[in-house]
C-alpha cells in the first residue's frame, strides 16, 4: 500500500517508489504514465526485461484475476493423473493461474514420440515426465506449490494418495486406469471433484470435444469416439483443445460457477 494523493499520477508516483519502471499494471490492464491513482487501485511498476520477485507475481495476478477470484486459486489444490499430452497442457494451463498446490503423477520418461504434442523438449528427452514438467511450470510461476508422484499407480493407490485435493484430473492414456480413477472418485472419494476424458485424436471439428456433467461434481471431456488409430493419431491442436476443457472446468469447480462434489 503505497501513500499518494488526489490527482497524482502513476508517472510521479513511479519516480518515487521505481524510477526505472517502463510498464505500469493498473488493476490488471496496461496503462499510460498519465493515468491518475484513484483510493483502492492496484498499480504495478515493472521494469521491462527484469525478472520480478515472487510477491510482485503474484500481485500481478491477483490484479489480473480480481482479489477474491485469486484468494480461491492461491488456496485450491488439484492432481493430474498423467502428465502427457492431456496433463503437460493442463498443468500449464493452471501453474499460470496461480493454483496453490498441484499433485502430478507419472513414472514414465519423455520419449521422441512424445514431442508431438506433450509440453517436453528434444534436449529432455530420457528426464522423468514429472522432473521435466516440473521445471517448466516453476519457471512460469515459481509461487506455487509442486509434488510429485513417480511410481506407478494402482486403483486402490489413487483415493489414498490423492483423496485431499479439491478436483482429480484424469490425463490417462491407459483405458483401465481411466476406469480405475473414475471407479475411486465415485466410490471412495467423496468430496473430490473428477475430470476424466474420452475422445480427442485425430483434427475433427473443434467444437465436438465438449465438456458434460454425468454425475453430481464428476465431468468428462471430449467427443467420446475420436480413440487413436492410423490415420487418426493424437495431435496437438486437438489434444490442447481438451486439455484446457478440463482445466477450465477446473477453474470453474474451484471458483464455485459449476458443481462440485457434495
């Protein structure tokens, strides 16, 4: 909280508090060095090429997002079960809107194969799925909070391991661990909020991969057909498609707009 008076502008404020400031974040949208300070704004200086501390960050989304709407993220904590093409993309996704703490479960390392639509590189290919991504979503929000899961799992391991968290993403390519995890949230997981997904290879139409509620807090992403084969193989742009269904419905879960679970 900064002292200004009335008709002050962000210029002479900035020449006070950072004189170096180039951009200036005026309750979340860019704004000119004229603009005048009103009682109860939320003003960021930034240096343009300066790598801002964490608190800085964070205010900057918490202006972006509105105080409350950001309160609920920073304290929500989901996991991802699986973390390739569907899981890299979500927990980009929600490691950029600040989510307080994510749980991201995988054993397997990334492969060439994978680079065709997972968020790895060439140069981490052989690395831990979980080490990787790990190191990516830090870089862009190192606020948050990470754990890691890298054994496989087994359907008994998943309400112990993950019976905490607000929402459980299912990002499985295994058909049997898809049902194993929509088995766990809907019998022993009572609380938990279950995103699962079926359906979204190949470059059909954008607006067939949907987002639909079977049950009371449990929803389930994609067009229901589209299963990988030769000539319908699982491709980025569709792939990212549902990956950011389910972390929209994340989001919406969290902040009370779609059900949970009772």
């Amino acid at each position: 909280i900064l002292p200004y008076h009335d008709g002050q502008t962000i210029e002479t404020l900035a020449q006070i508090h950072k004189p170096d400031a180039d951009l200036f974040i005026l309750n979340g949208f860019p704004t000119t060095p004229e603009t005048t300070i009103q009682n109860g704004d939320t003003l960021s200086l930034i240096c343009k090429g300066q790598m801002p501390t964490t608190e800085e960050l964070d205010s900057l989304l918490s202006a972006r997002h509105t105080p409350g709407i950001h309160q609920q993220i920073k304290l929500a904590s989901i996991a991802i079960l699986g973390l390739g093409g569907l899981g890299s993309a979500v927990a980009g996704a929600m490691a950029k809107i600040g989510i307080g703490k994510m749980l991201l479960s995988d054993y397997d390392v990334v492969e060439p194969s994978n680079l065709n639509r997972q968020h790895y590189f060439v140069d981490q290919i052989g690395m831990l799925k979980t080490q990787a991504l790990r190191d990516h979503l830090l870089r862009m929000n190192p606020g948050i909070t990470l754990e890691l899961i890298e054994t496989p799992l087994v359907e008994t391991d998943i309400p112990e391991i993950f019976g905490e968290v607000d929402v459980l993403i299912e990002c499985f390519d295994d058909p049997a661990m898809k049902a194993a995890a929509l088995r766990s949230a809907i019998t022993r997981m009572k609380g938990v909020a279950y995103i699962g997904s079926s359906g979204m290879a190949g470059f059909a139409e954008n607006n067939l991969i949907v987002t639909k509620k079977i049950r009371s807090g449990i929803y389930l992403v994609g067009d229901a057909i589209s299963a990988a084969k030769p000539g319908c193989g699982l491709m980025a742009p569709r792939v990212g498609i549902a990956a950011h269904h389910q972390a929209n419905q994340a989001l919406r879960i969290i902040l009370h707009e779609d059900q949970g679970r009772e």
